[in-house]
C-alpha cells in the first residue's frame, strides 16, 4: 500500500491507496476547538472515534442510508471511498445549545417543536460561515436536487441515531455531517460520526458526553468518550 499522504486535516490525516477510489483515513488523537484556536490531544480519540464511527455507519447502513465507510483495518485506520467533498458542515439540531443557544438567546436544553438544518460553507480560514440554499445554489456549492438529498438523508440520518440513542439512555442533541460525490455523481454521506462532531447527554443526568467536555473545559473528556463507546458497543 503506498503512503502517499493527501491531507492533513486537524483531527484525521487522509492517504492514497493501491486503489484510486478509495482512500485510507488515519485518526489522530489531536483536539481542537474554536476553529483551532484551542489545541490539545484526548488520549487514544483517534481509536474510539474510529470504532464509533464504524458502529454507526453500520447501523446506517443496515437502515438504508449510503456512506462512505468501507472498512477498519486497524485501531486508527479505515478505507473510505474516495469522494469528492461538497463544502457544506451541514449541522442537525433537536435541542438547542451551542451556538444556537447563543445565537437565539435561548437556554441550552430548550426543546424544539422539529429538528432544524443549519448548511454552513465549510471553510475554516472565514470561520465556517452559516449560509443558505439560496448562497449554496448561487456560488455552485452544491446543486438543488443535491441539496434536497442532502436534506433527506440529514433527517433520515437523525431519525436512526436518535431512536438506536434513546435506547442506549442518551439523548442526541445535535451534529454535524459532511456529504461528497462519488465517481457517478451520487450524493454520499462521508466523515465521521463521534463525539467530536455530535453532543451527546445522558438521557437521565443530562450529562455531557461529548467534545463539550474539551471545548469547555469540563474535565472527564477520555472517560466521556469511553463511556459513549461502552454504550455504543458494549467495550
Ligand atoms: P478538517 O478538514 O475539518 O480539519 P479532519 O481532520 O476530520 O477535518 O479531516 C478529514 C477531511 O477528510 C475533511 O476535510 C473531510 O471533508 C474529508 N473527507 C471525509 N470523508 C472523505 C471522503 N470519503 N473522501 C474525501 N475526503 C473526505
Ligand atoms: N460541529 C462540528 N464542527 C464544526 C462546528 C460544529 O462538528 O466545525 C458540531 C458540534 O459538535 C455540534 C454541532 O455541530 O454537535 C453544532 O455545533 P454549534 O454550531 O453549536 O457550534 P459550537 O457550539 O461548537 O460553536
């Protein structure tokens, strides 16, 4: 297998492989927040979120949703189909915290009466700012028919993970996803699925279990992720 590296990103670091459609994902333990103004590592988050990633586009999977995983091949690796990345964080939310909470003025945990899509222009130098189908259809990002997929898949995607959660006794709060194109043009939900890019709370204690932990500097973020996993998988 060659090593020819294809990107370095803040948590994942992306390589070709023998096969030109697909690619081999390499994840870090590297943590970053605030668009890489706070830096730090989370011991062994490259493994587990590698490990819950799996979990969860296999679940996908088994619910009829396309993804981009193919394999793992060890603790840090899986093979990926290749795709090409469409420039939208596409951000999915049940209740509101983060930066919806702040934006709306609104405590988080505020329950919301449907699940709300945020499209932001996935480019870290402006900041990943919020735009909407009219911005996406105008600069070309993406196409409507992609867009509406897009939509479809987001909300479908939701319904699973957070029926398969409620079960495991936490609650999905909100996430983010990325989508590409594979080789015939078909839109592929891609990237990761983890802690780093969902909240999590316990359904119960309401208890963070999640990146939040590191963002804000809440302590316990290993054995938050540690404990998603136990839930997810049982390990
Ligand atoms: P970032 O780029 O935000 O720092 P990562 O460190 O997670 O994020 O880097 C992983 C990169 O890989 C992201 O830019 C993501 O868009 C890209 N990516 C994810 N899945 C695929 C795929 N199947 N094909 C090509 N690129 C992908
Ligand atoms: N998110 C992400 N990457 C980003 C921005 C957000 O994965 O660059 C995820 C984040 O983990 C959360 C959801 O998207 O699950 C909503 O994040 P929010 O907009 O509230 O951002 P934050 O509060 O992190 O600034």
């Amino acid at each position: 297998m060659s090593d020819k590296k294809i990107y370095e990103g803040k948590a994942k670091i992306l390589y070709e492989t023998d096969n030109p459609e697909e690619i081999l994902v390499y994840y870090k333990d590297d943590a970053t927040a605030g668009n890489g103004a706070k830096k730090g590592t989370i011991a062994d988050k490259g493994i587990m979120n590698n490990k819950m990633t799996a979990f969860f586009f296999d679940l996908l999977a088994k619910n009829g949703v396309a993804h981009h995983y193919l394999r793992v091949i060890s603790d840090r690796e899986a093979i990926v189909k290749k795709l090409t990345i469409i420039p939208l964080e596409v951000i999915i939310r049940n209740v509101a915290a983060g930066s919806l909470a702040q934006r709306l003025g609104l405590a988080e945990g505020t329950p919301m009466r449907l699940p709300v899509i945020e499209l932001c222009y996935k480019n870290d130098e402006l900041g990943d700012p919020m735009v909407n189908r009219y911005h996406v259809l105008a600069m070309n990002f993406a196409t409507d028919d992609e867009l509406t997929a897009i939509q479809n898949i987001s909300l479908k995607v939701n319904d699973v993970l957070k029926n398969f959660l409620k079960e495991k006794k936490v609650d999905l709060i909100d996430f983010k996803l990325e989508f590409g194109r594979d080789k015939d043009g078909k839109v592929i939900l891609a990237d990761e699925i983890s802690p780093d890019n969902c909240r999590f709370w316990d359904s119960d204690t309401k208890e963070k279990l999640d990146k939040d932990r590191f963002r804000r500097d809440l302590g316990g973020v290993e054995d938050a992720y540690k404990e998603m996993l136990r839930r997810l998988t049982g390990m």
